[in-house]
C-alpha cells in the first residue's frame, strides 16, 4: 500500500458543484483522490471525473514550456509570410524544424512575454482600445480572472471582456438581473432535501452536475419530495420522477407560461408575496391570457393535463424550488425561459426562505467566480456596470487610474469579439483557458473569424483547436499546481491549493499576468496599477475592497469549508438564502412574455432537431477529460436517435451517420436509445473529430446574445464506416 508524502485539500476542477478534493501525493505525483466525509458540498462523494480525472496533469502531451512562431523571432508579424498549404498542418505535440515561419519554436519566458508585450501594445497603439479583446476563463481562480479584465481595462482602456459564460447561462444571468437584481442561485443545491415539490428543467443532472443528482434522490427516496422532469430527453431523473413533461426543444416559454396560468385561473397564487414582493403583475396577466394549457400542448407536446397538474404539485407545495441548467438558457429566447421559470416562483412566493428558490446550475468550476470577478464586457466585479461613473470612479481609485481613465463605452461579449475580427475591428486576442473554436456555434464561420486577427495569445495547459491559431503560447499550470480560490454554483468561495510544483516551465495564471502587465505598463509608460502581488491572497483582498459580497472573505476564514456570499463583513458567516426579506432591485418584476419558436424548425429537408450538451464521463472541449483515462470509457462522438427514427432511416445501433445541418456535417455512430424522443437527436460537444459545434445555430437571444445551442434543424443518414473520424489523427489547424 502507498504511503503518501502528503494529502492536500482543494477544490475538483470539473463541474459548478465545488467538491472538496484530498489529492494523496507521492514523489510529486497524483496518485489517488478521496474526499473527506464532513465537506459540506458532497460529504465524501466524487463524480467519475472528480474521483479519477486528474490524470491529465501528466499527460504528454501537456505544454510545459513557452512557445512562439518562428516568424516572431524573425521580427515578422503573421502578414509578412505566406504559409504553403504544407506549412498549415500544425500539430501540438510535435516540433517540426524545417525553418518555415509558421513552426513553434521553444523559448525562455523573457522572450515569449517580451513578444507579447511588443505585439499587444504595437497593435493598441496603432488602432487603439477597440482592437483589443480578452477571453477569461471559467477554469481558471477568481485571482486569475480578476487580473486578467484589470490589465486590459486599467492598461488597454476596453470592456472587450468575457468568458464563457456567455455560451452557457448568460439568458439565466440576464433573466435574473431583469426580474430581481441578482445572477445566482438563490438557495444551496444542498438545501433540496427540504423541498416537497422540485422542478428540475434543461439539466441532465446526474451527468453534468452528480452529486447534485444524488442530493435530489435523497430528497426524493428519503424525504419524500415529488420531482418534476421537463425535458425533451429522458434522463435518468425521470425513473424516480413524479412526472415528465417531454416538451419539444425550445418550447420552455409556452409550457411554464401555461403553468403560471393555471396557478393564475385556480387562483393557487401567494397574493401577500405577489402584492407585498414583486410589481409588474397586472400587465404581465395580461400577456399570460393566450398561454393555455390547450395552446401550450398544440405547441409543446406536453399534454394539457399534465401541464395542469405540474402547476397544481408546485404551487400548492409547502416549500418549492426550481432547478435548471443549458437547456433553459442555450437558445435564441434564453432570457424569455428563464424569466418564465421566475414567474413561477414570484406567482407562489417559493424563494426567500429555506428549501425554496430559483437555481441555475453553473456548468464550470468556476463559471460563477469568473462572472463575480467581472469577466464580462458590462461588468466591473460585484456586477457594478462599466457605463456608470460612479462605479468607474470607484476602480479608478482602486487601479491608480487618472480621473476619466476608464472605459465607459459596454465591450463586445464572447459572441461579438470574433465576429468582429476584421480591418478596423478586433485585432488582437488573449486566449487564458478557452477554446472558442470549440465552444462556439457555427465553426466553419468561426474559423473565418479566428484567421482574420492579427495576433493571439493561448495561455493554457494544452494546445487546443485555438491555441493552434496563436502567435505565442505560454504554459500555465492545472488546478493541482496553483494556488487561489473557485466560486461554486452555491456561491461558496473555496480554497483551491497546489498539491505539488509546477511542471517544466509551466507558471500559474496569476503570475503569467502580472509579469506581462509589468512589461505592459512599461512599453506604455505608465505607472498606475499595483502589479507585484506576494500570493494570491492579495489579489483577492483588493478586489474585495470594493466588491462588498467578498468583503468578509478571508483564506484563513475559508481554511475549512468556504462561506457563501454575500459575506459583507470579517464576522459574517454568509448567506445560503437570498432574497428573505426583499431583492437587489427592490421589488421583483413580473415580464410580458410571448412565444417565439426557434431561429430553425425542422421541415422536409431537416426533419429532425439536434440538441447538444455533456456526457458524465467527458467535460466541454475535452481539453482535460480527453488527455486522461476517462477517454477510455467514452473514447468517441456518438448521436443519440429514437428507435422510431432509426427505423425509418434504416439505423441500427452502432452503425456509422452523416448528420447534417445547413452550416456543416459530422460523420459518428449511432446510439439507438429510448432516451431521446421522436424527431430529437443528441450529440455531445466534447469531440473535436465530429464537434457537435460545426452543426449549431449561431443565431442569438437579443438580449443576452447567447447562441441556440439547443436547437438546430439536421438531417441524419447512414455513412460508410470509412468516413468515421479517427479520434488518435491530429487534426489539421493553423491560421490561413
């Protein structure tokens, strides 16, 4: 039996839970994850990914040591050379020395920051803020991305900030913000098991989000709470639901619409929380008064009936709460379904207290900090908006920033930023742990946009299908090799700690920023912004000094378990119920709402809808999952089909598809299963050799500018098994 050297508690890298990890080290190796019984998010349980998922630290194919193109220490820029068609097939695991321009060369750190600083401030001089753009990461701590948007507000003066919040739950935050003056969970995961009544809706939970699963069938099989599935899969959830509601994708608005009607018509509405809490109501009724249960089914699919007695299980519940994930906000009217989920809750006055709430489940580790920390182009941290002076003066003071210095002017969002790489657009991008040529909708357009900038900087652990795009790389460290704090879905702010030293060359986020930010500044002229932080502890406490939901957090008050924001104060012991006696913007505000159908219906061309998202075994681009074991157990793309559908279109299980869709195609094997419903296919967006993506609608929600992940017309046929994708062959990437 190994004895390990030590044991070091931190934060699981994976899902918006927040797991408490023990990594039991020896030699400066991973080689066992427990959890301890008393952490407060999980009590010992790990999902596979967090139990067996760490792997990837020591993969070979890890990038530990700077990187830049060959033409950059020839002093060229990217159109000074003309690659040959040879010279594009750029791979990331090996180093050709054939002396072309275009080849990734080693380097020490003073060099490929030197060259960063050069590049970024070279172009910012010549075409000013707006041609500057950064993508933080939802991977990396809170320390990393608040670094990360000061040095491009406080040095480049733009908002042209965001991460991939923006793909996710950006319709949840925008809905939130709207109704009630806040954009996270109102309540803890943990507090399900004191629901009667739940709703749980657009989440695969026990796959995205499993020891959230395993809480609600507690709180089902122990506690006796009646669940209700609404969704157009057949999750597993539903085996132990008290109803499914299997609407058709991108019908949330009709179904809980009809759901607030009935509550409305049975007169089943809290009338003290509605006339005491909330403002709005009469001309929201009216909006409501087409949305029948009868129009809803004509348009859902989901029977009159069963929409009747939905509402009647979650309105007359003692204490309810609402659940959601992507399938909620990922499509073209994502602010619309997610203040469809509000209405409800204003209607019967389930939140403000205990086991009640509105709850969107965040996809990534630290989705929620990242967003807290004010990684978004209308954000300062604390969610203070950029176009307000006061709040600008208030980071001004804070930066060392001359009156007036920063940007009023609201950024471009991770939708925007390379849809306006162009002459006189964006120009430069700094890349720390995204992957847009994965993440993004529409990729065939996306590598349209992505080889028109002019210079790009991957910070990551892995060169990934953008990174291969970048001018220079700088390796960065996993969470077992860093220091600082993660934000989970519950707004618990945990200690993140490295378990052993960086491998290679690799540096942690934190530090990678403030010595370019120091290189910045100098090339700049400029002597404004505090740069040379001891540890990550400092990082935090400043942005703290303004962003008052942080003021009361501490490291060493978080040594344990964390706390939960808002902690206003040193003595605070934070705050797992918001809302209990009013909300951020005073009163909640009901919204007039209509249906709108999605950007792209199936028809005789495109007779079937696709509907994206996770798998238990992988995670988002793969970039993590992929390079570790866990690729074993799920090695390669798979589209989901009914048994109806399949047998119509002459499918079996396991054969080779084309599906189609009118941006682009993929070539995978069919999974002919019962849990999707007739005319819905599905496909996980973790391949890069059959990327979901290349297929997706990139029309946007008006308000959040959020892509319709969730739904796109495709076509599916038998291929031939030698068009199936090779997942071991590097694909071909480069810039032109």
């Amino acid at each position: 039996m190994i004895k390990p050297d030590r044991i070091t508690t931190t934060t699981c890298p994976y899902c918006g839970v927040g797991c408490t990890l023990q990594l039991h080290v020896k030699d400066d190796f991973i080689y066992k994850v427990t959890s301890p019984f008393d952490s407060p998010v999980n009590h010992g349980n790990l999902c596979v990914k967090g139990r067996f998922g760490y792997d990837f630290v020591y993969h070979p194919k890890r990038t530990t040591t700077p990187l830049v193109r060959r033409y950059l220490l020839e002093g060229k820029t990217i159109f000074d050379i003309r690659p040959s068609a040879d010279e594009l097939r750029v791979s990331n695991i090996e180093f050709s020395n054939t002396g072309s321009p275009w080849d990734w060369v080693e380097t020490d750190w003073d060099t490929a920051l030197n060259l960063t600083a050069d590049n970024l401030v070279r172009i910012y001089q010549r075409d000013g803020s707006d041609a500057m753009a950064v993508y933080c990461c939802a991977k990396a701590t809170n320390e990393d991305n608040y670094l990360l948007q000061k040095m491009y507000r406080a040095l480049f003066r733009t908002n042209n900030v965001d991460h991939c919040t923006r793909l996710c739950h950006a319709g949840s935050v925008v809905a939130l913000q709207q109704a009630v003056g806040s954009s996270a969970m109102s309540n803890t995961a943990g507090q399900v098991i004191m629901n009667d009544v739940f709703i749980v809706t657009g989440s695969n939970t026990t796959e995205n989000h499993p020891i959230i699963a395993l809480q609600m069938k507690e709180a089902v099989q122990k506690h006796g709470a009646k669940m209700i599935v609404v969704d157009p899969r057949r999750i597993e959830l539903v085996d132990m639901a008290e109803m499914w509601l299997p609407l058709k994708p991108g019908t949330n608005v009709p179904v809980f619409s009809a759901m607030a009607h009935v509550i409305v018509k049975e007169n089943l509405v809290n009338w003290e929380f509605v006339n005491s809490r909330t403002e709005g109501f009469n001309e929201y009724i009216e909006s409501l008064e087409k949305f029948t249960p009868e129009y809803a089914e004509e348009i859902s699919g989901v029977p009159a009936e069963d929409i009747r007695k939905a509402a009647r299980l979650y309105a007359n519940a003692k204490n309810a709460a609402i659940y959601w994930g992507m399938g909620i906000s990922q499509l073209s009217h994502g602010t619309a379904s997610a203040l469809a989920l509000i209405h409800l809750a204003f209607l019967t006055g389930h939140i403000g207290r205990d086991g009640t709430g509105l709850n969107p489940l965040r996809g990534q580790n630290n989705v929620q900090g990242a967003s807290d920390m004010g990684a978004m182009p209308f954000h300062y941290p604390g969610y203070m908006r950029v176009d307000n002076p006061d709040n600008r003066a208030k980071w001004e003071k804070v930066w060392n920033i001359e009156e007036g210095g920063l940007s009023l002017k609201l950024g471009l969002t991770t939708t925007e930023i390379l849809s306006h790489a162009h002459e006189g657009g964006v120009r430069a991008l700094y890349i720390m742990g995204e992957n847009p040529m994965m993440s993004e909708p529409n990729l065939n357009e996306t590598r349209k946009h992505i080889q028109q900038l002019e210079f790009i900087v991957a910070q990551d652990i892995f060169i990934n299908e953008s990174g291969a795009f970048a001018d220079v790389f700088l390796p960065a460290t996993p969470f077992a090799e860093k220091d600082g704090t993660f934000s989970n879905t519950d707004r618990r702010v945990q200690r993140v700690r490295a378990a052993h030293p960086p491998r290679g060359e690799a540096r942690p986020d934190w530090q990678i920023i403030c010595d370019l930010a120091l290189r910045l500044e100098s090339r700049l002229g400029l002597a404004t912004a505090h740069w040379a932080y001891s540890n990550p502890e400092e990082i935090l406490r400043e942005m703290a000094g303004v962003n008052t939901d942080y003021a009361g957090i501490t490291y060493e008050r978080i040594e344990k378990e964390g706390l939960i924001y808002p902690v206003p104060t040193l003595d605070h012991p934070g705050t797992p119920t918001l809302f209990t006696d009013s909300f951020p913007r005073g009163k909640g505000k009901f919204h007039q709402l209509d249906y709108i159908p999605v950007m792209e219906e199936a028809d005789d061309e495109f007779p079937f809808i696709l509907t994206t998202g996770r798998v238990l075994e992988h995670w988002h681009g793969g970039s993590m999952t992929r390079n570790s074991a866990l690729n074993e157990a799920y090695p390669e793309a798979r589209v989901e089909i009914h048994p109806a559908d399949a047998d119509i279109h002459g499918i079996k299980n396991n054969d080779p598809v084309r599906v189609k869709s009118r941006r682009g195609e993929v070539v995978l094997r069919a999974s002919v299963t019962e849990k999707t419903t007739v005319g819905v296919v599905f496909i996980p967006f973790h391949f890069a050799e059959a990327a979901a993506n290349l297929l997706t609608n990139d029309a946007l929600d008006p308000q959040a500018l959020i892509p319709e992940f969730k739904a796109c017309a495709v076509q599916v046929f038998p291929a031939k098994r030698k068009d199936l994708p090779n997942p071991e062959v590097i694909l071909d990437r480069g810039r032109y």
